[in-house]
C-alpha cells in the first residue's frame, strides 16, 4: 500500500482486552504483532489506525452460542442471563488494570484520551490513542454511586445494556431475521443513568439496545445519538442492526454510526461466514452513507469481537477498505469523515 493513500482512522469499537496477556492467561501481547485476533499495536499501525473505543465487558457465564437456534431462515438466540453486579464490578476492574498496564509498558506508544484535545495531540505526536468504553452498565451502581468515579478513571463511552437485560433496561436478543422491536426499554433507572451521563459528559451507546430502548434514549438525551457498532436494518435484518427510522433519527440529532464489520451483521443473508467479499462490505457502507449522509457514517470494527470478512480480516487490512471506498467513488473530504472526523466531531459535542 502507497503510504500516501493512507488515512488516519479512528475505530469506534474492539474488544481487544479480552484477548491480551494483561487480562487472560496465555493471551497475545498487544505490542507484538500476532497472527491470531485483529488488533494489536503493529497491525493497527500497518492499517493507518491511530486509535478507537476499547471496551471494557463481562462476558455472559453461559455463551451465547449454547443458546442459538436455527430457524427455516435464520437463528434465534436466547436472551441472555442478568449479570452478577459484583461480578461485573470486578471483570471491569481487572479489564482497565490490564489496559493500564499495557499503556505503561508501551512507554509513550499507547496514550489513554478523555478529550479531543487529548486525542489531537496523541495523533500529532504518533501515539495511538485508547478511549474508554463500557459495553454493559451493570457495574454502575443502581444509585450511579459510582459513575463519577469510572469518569475520573477515564470512561468516555457507555453503552446502558449488552444483549441482556440489567437493572438500566433490557439488550436487544440476538436474532435474523427479525426487528429490533422486542421487550421493554430503558428503566427509571435507565433514564437517570442517561441524564447523568449527559451532565458529566458520557457518551451513550445506543448498540445492543431493543427498540424502545433506543427511542428512550433518543427523547432523553441532549447530545447527538451514537451507535458505536451498527449496521442497517435493511440490508440485513438482524435485531442488533438500525431501521430506516432509527437512522433517521441518529441523522437529525447530527450522531453517528459505527459500521461494524461482523459478518452476520453485514451479510444481507446474517451468514456467520468469513468468505465474504469487499463488495458486500462497501454495498452495505453505501447504503448507510445514502441514508445518513457523510456526516454521519464511521467505522465501529468490532474486531476482536466478531467475525470478520475475510477481506478486512484485522487491522493491518484497513487501507484495502479505504481503497474499495474510493473506487465506490468516495472523495477524499468523505473518506476521511468516515475515518476520523465524524468521531471527532460527536466527541466534540458528547464531551463537556
Ligand atoms: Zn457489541
């Protein structure tokens, strides 16, 4: 790849932490490039990435895998179980000390960003930057008794639910093809918890949210509505993806989406299948960019967390989607939206 063609890019969501050594016994080591997985230090560098979202999330006890169903078109996955809160305060815990321990021994490569000044300045002087996301609020006490806490520790991005549900609302169940319209939305304690993410300056997540939860937080927030990892609704009809609806809205409110790269998001057809070519990858980002517009479109991988096409199978391939953008037509002031700027420009406006 011509250096030249390169752009910096900005990802909006990987679960890189659950795989490093720092975190998990025999896990790989972020600063080494590695094989296995999608992200780490050098192949982020090989894909002109300067940084992205990383997320903090307690997996579920019990896999989701063990619970899927095959139906005559799709699957169904059973909802998952609630979360033990302590539980959660404590994988959360282990997480950032992990992370914190390979920005340390990264010595100047990785910096932590809790602001667009921070993250500016980390892009400037050629360190990768790292935003904290949590994926799941169910380490936030039911009283936010520690929110402020998780803030000063540097939490700039939440998401209220994972695919279950928690005290804060109810996570969209996995399914294809099927609308996201399942359940009940946000709790009491869900709305306060968006409202004092408003006053402290925390992004929320619409991702892994059911349908009313996403229109709750769309009548309560004052910020521009973000889905870190999303795709469309109408290219494929899996329950995590946005309708045409809810697309408009993250458009008026001036948000954006994260295009997730997981195959069975992507795939008009949800098949859990690498072999998927760059052409359904960009079909899909087209729509959503002709949807949305250019404002309003950004990348949210979810590598380290999904399935990737084979195509863009980690980071280091990134530039081969940049290319296929521009031979799609994209210009140079869009392409460079959807890498960086439009990230920029909602952080701008979530962070006080
Ligand atoms: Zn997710």
């Amino acid at each position: 790849m011509d250096e030249h063609r390169k752009v910096a890019i900005f990802d909006g969501h990987n679960d890189a932490v659950q795989h490093i050594g720092e975190y998990r016994e025999g896990g790989r080591d972020f600063l080494a490039r590695s094989d296995d997985g999608h992200l780490d230090l050098p192949r982020a560098r090989e894909g002109g990435m300067v940084g992205g979202l990383f997320a903090m999330f307690a997996k579920p006890e019990r896999p989701p895998e063990r619970d899927f169903t095959r139906t005559a078109d799709g699957y169904e996955v059973r909802l998952a179980e609630p979360l033990d809160p302590p539980y959660a305060r404590n994988t959360i815990r282990a997480q950032l000390d992990a992370l914190n321990r390979v920005v340390e021994r990264g010595a100047g490569q990785l910096r932590w960003a809790r602001s667009v000044d921070e993250i500016d300045a980390g892009v400037r002087d050629g360190a990768f930057v790292m935003v904290l996301h949590m994926e799941g609020a169910e380490a936030i006490r039911p009283d936010l008794g520690n929110l402020e806490e998780l803030y000063a520790g540097g939490l700039r991005s939440l998401g209220p639910v994972w695919s279950r549900p928690n005290i804060f609302g109810h996570g969209v169940p996995f399914a294809y093809p099927r609308s996201p319209d399942i359940g009940p939305g946000l709790t009491a304690a869900g709305k306060e918890l968006v409202r004092a993410c408003n006053r402290l300056g925390i992004m929320i997540d619409v991702s892994h949210l059911n349908e009313r939860g996403f229109w709750d937080v769309a009548a309560l927030t004052n910020v521009p509505i973000v889905a870190t990892h999303a795709c469309a609704h109408a290219v494929c009809a899996s329950t995590r993806n946005l309708t045409d609806r809810q697309l408009d809205a993250v458009r008026e409110s001036n948000g954006v989406v994260g295009f997730n790269l997981s195959v069975c998001d992507v795939r008009p057809d949800a098949h859990l299948d690498a072999d998927t070519p760059l052409d359904v990858v960009t079909d899909h980002i087209c729509y959503l960019v002709e949807r949305l517009g250019e404002d309003h479109v950004a990348l949210g991988s979810d590598f380290d967390g999904a399935v990737m096409p084979r195509p863009v199978q980690d980071a280091s391939c990134l530039p081969r989607l940049i290319e296929a953008l521009r031979a799609r037509g994209f210009g140079e002031t869009t392409v460079r939206k959807f890498a960086l700027q439009n990230w920029l420009r909602v952080f701008r406006a979530t962070w006080r």
